[in-house]
C-alpha cells in the first residue's frame, strides 16, 4: 500500500472516530442542555406564582378565588408568539396546590382535586423544606410523554410551609427545538467530515506527489538518466538538495575514476609512439629517417593534444544536468556559423560544403555554443572521412514538433559493426587513405550535447556510400 494512502486512511479514521465522539457528546447533551433550561424556568415560576397563590391558600379559597380565576383565565389566552421559527398559541403551563398534608386543593387542569400527592418526588420533598422536582411519563414505557414538574413552597406570614404549588410542562414543547439543535449539529458535523476528508485527501496528494517525484528522481540517477530535482516544498525540498549533493558527490567520484582509467588507456599508445620516436632520435639516423621520427612526435604530441581537450569539453557537457540559462538559437544561422567555422578545413582537403537551411525557422532554446561545437564536430568527422573531390552536406529542417540537423558524406560508410559504437567514448575507425586515428571523442561529445538539449543523434549509412548523422532536437 502507498504512503499516501495510508496517511489518508489513518487521517480519515482518526478525524471519523474524533467525529463521531464529538457527535455523539454534542447529541446526548442538546436534550439535557433544553431541559435544564426549562427546569430552570419552571422553578422560578413556581416560587412566583407560589407568592401569588399564598393569600387565596391561606384564605381556604384557593380553588375558587382570584389566583384560580387568572390561572384559568390562561387557558384561553391566545399567545399568538412565534419562537425560533416554531408557532405558540397557548400555554403549556399545569398548574396544582397541594394544603400541607399534599392533598390537591386546585388543578388548573380540573384532573386531581382532592387526589394525595404527597408521595410524588415533588411534594413530598417540598414539605420537609428541599427542592423538589420530577419527571413522570403520562403513558408508561413512551418518552415521549414524559412531563416535568417543579414545586415550590407557599408560606404562610411566620414562613411556614403551608402548601405546594407545583408547574408542570410536557417535555414535548421542548422537542422541535430539540430536534432541530440536533438537526443543525448532525449536518454540520458531516459538513466538517466531508471538509476534513478533503483536507485528507489534499495532503495525502501532496505528500505522495512529493515522495513520488523524489522516488522517480532517485529512480532516474540510478538508471545514469540526466534529470532534475523535482519542485518540493519545506522538508522534502531540503531532502530533494541532500539527494542532489549526495548524487553530484557520487557521480563526481565515480565520474573521475572513470575517466583516470579510460585516459590512462588512451594515452598509453600516443605516448608509446613518442617514447620510441625519441630513443631512436637519440641514435645516429639518416636524416630521412629524423625528419620521420620527428614529425611522428609532433603528430602523436598533437593528437594528445587534441584528446585532452576534447576529453576535457566531453567531460564538461556529460556533467552538466541541465541548461542553466537556454537561450533562442536560430537554427539556419547556427548551421552557417558551424560551416564558416569548418570551411577552411574543408578547401585543404579538396571536400565541398554545401549548406542547406532555410530562414525563417522557428528558434530553438539551448545553448548557443555547445549547439555549435556539435555541429563542428559532426562536419570535422564528415570532411576526415570524405575522399577529395567530394561533397559534405549541412541542413536543417522541421520535424514534427522539433528540428533535425543533419551532416551527410560521401565516403566509404561505418562498417555495420561498428553502427552501434560510434558514438562511444574513445571508439573510432581508421581514416581512409592515412589509417590514422581520431581521439574517439567527437561523436561521443556530439551525443551528449544532443541529450542535454532533450534530443538524440542517430547514424546510419547513405546509399551509394558514405553515412547520414541526424540530430533531433525539441524546439
């Protein structure tokens, strides 16, 4: 299983465990939260109207008197409110007193004159002094019907207890409002899941996108593709820069070893030939045989020469990862500059150029120099082994959604075993007519600048004799 997906699954859990004790807190407590408000507001009615109903109780009228009428008077009242949202037409008030022993003297309701409550929770705890209050279910088993009482003490002038006034209020009223708060916090409480698994899943992408681009990265280095250091962010860019320096470090090493090897091997064969011409010269010769030996010197001391610089312009472009700063390179003056560069050449060995490109072309974004020592090489390498008498040929030309630069001649063709590793590093064939050698390194460095720009070079041989170079690049 991908990291990121078990981020997202161990986020999703913990924010849907978090969630759903939230939920559940927030819930259970909306019911017990209205009716503790309500409890409140029935228990400050209670000792107002116990104030009220004290006169008419200690009068012994308290089922026909002034209080009983207004109370009553309350059930046809219309209140005409609306609160929240949800109409009020009448009170939901009950109303009872109980004399002293807790028998019911008046019932706003008319149900329970002359019934003994004083065993109910409220009554009985009202008389000895304590608050009382209960909650009694109508039907038995049904919730629903559950009503609230609260009581209060009615006192006679020396503050003795002599009744109690009781309000009671189904707990029903409460239940719109109720159902609603919990309404309000269920949808919201999936409003703010669905936004957290969204955050979820945005920073599970973000996190796999980032070790995604890493892993591809060091996937890439591995295979001794050129790539560049995926864009990160906070840590993962810090660890993208600790890949890059380890890998330059790395590559630097091994790159160095490399070369030491391939160079002490390449140089052994110049500087064999130069030792030998020396020793002889050393001897009394001809001076047929000196001017010989001596030119041979100078040929294998310019032939090293020219292999350190190549090797070192090879290494130079082989390093480098990418362009730091491409620029706009018009492709038909950049085969123009190579041919000027090469034309003189070509005139000492009797080779015609001929240069095709047309103007106008859509530029291409490189660097300008690397391009044109391409192109010098690729024209250096047709004119060694072109026959005098005749002709190389430079073009440049559209290609799907790039350009292709290509050098012909018409010489005697790559041998077919040898297609393959031209473009190595130190591999070359022998010059027609001379047998000599080149470092190996043009075509080599030919290769790299191609990839650098995001390209390929490719050989392959003409008919009617010689080879065709191409060099695709993206515009």
């Amino acid at each position: 299983m991908k990291i990121g997906l078990r981020v997202l699954l161990g986020y999703f859990v913990i924010v849907a465990l978090a969630a759903l004790l939230l939920g559940r807190v927030f819930v259970q407590q909306v019911k017990p939260g209205v009716r503790q408000a309500m409890e409140d507001t029935l228990a400050d009615t209670a000792n107002v109207l116990a104030e009220l109903a004290a006169d008419d109780l200690l009068a012994g009228r308290m089922n026909d008197g002034r209080f009983a009428q207004r109370v009553r008077a309350l059930q046809g009242r219309d209140i005409g409110a609306e609160i929240w949202g949800f109409p009020k037409r009448e009170a939901s008030y009950r109303i009872t007193v109980t004399d002293a022993r807790g028998i019911v003297v008046f019932d706003s309701a008319g149900r329970e004159l002359g019934r003994d409550n004083s065993r109910w929770n409220d009554v009985y705890r009202t008389l000895r002094g304590q608050y009382g209050a209960r909650s009694t279910r109508e039907v038995p088993g049904d919730d629903s019907t559950s009503v609230m009482y609260v009581a209060a003490p009615v006192r006679d002038a020396q503050g003795r207890i002599a009744g109690v006034l009781t309000v009671s209020k189904p707990n029903r009223a409460m239940a719109p409002f109720i159902a609603r708060s919990q309404g309000v916090i269920l949808r919201w409480g999936f409003v703010l899941l669905g936004v957290a698994l969204l955050i979820g899943l945005l920073a599970a992408w973000w996190l796999s996108r980032q070790l995604g681009g890493l892993r591809r990265y060091a996937d890439a280095v591995t295979a001794g593709e050129r790539t560049t250091l995926p864009q990160s962010a906070g840590e993962f860019a810090a660890l993208g820069r600790a890949l890059e320096t380890m890998r330059d470090r790395l590559e630097g090493k091994q790159y160095v070893e490399r070369y030491v090897h391939a160079l002490t091997h390449e140089l052994k064969s110049p500087l064999a030939a130069i030792r030998a011409s020396a020793e002889l010269l050393e001897s009394p010769l001809p001076d047929e045989d000196r001017r010989r030996f001596a030119e041979a010197i100078g040929a294998q001391s310019e032939r090293l020469t020219m292999m350190v610089d190549k090797l070192l312009a090879l290494a130079a472009v082989e390093h480098r990862q990418r362009i730091e700063q491409p620029e706009p390179v018009d492709p038909a003056a950049l085969v123009q500059a190579a041919a000027e560069d090469v034309r003189s050449q070509a005139q000492a060995a009797g080779v015609q150029l001929v240069v095709e490109a047309e103007e106008g072309m859509p530029a291409l974004s490189g660097d300008r120099f690397l391009l044109r020592q391409m192109l010098v090489n690729l024209l250096d390498n047709a004119i060694d082994f072109s026959a005098r008498g005749t002709s190389v040929e430079a073009s440049v030309r559209r290609q799907d959604a790039g350009m292709v630069f290509i050098v012909a001649d018409r010489g005697s063709g790559v041998p077919d075993y040898a297609v393959e590793r031209v473009f190595e590093r130190f591999y070359s064939l022998p010059r027609p007519g001379t047998q000599a050698r080149s470092s190996g390194l043009g075509l080599s460095f030919v290769r790299e600048v191609a990839a650098l720009h995001g390209g390929r070079a490719l050989l392959r041989n003409r008919e009617g004799g010689g080879t065709v170079v191409e060099v695709v690049l993206p515009t």
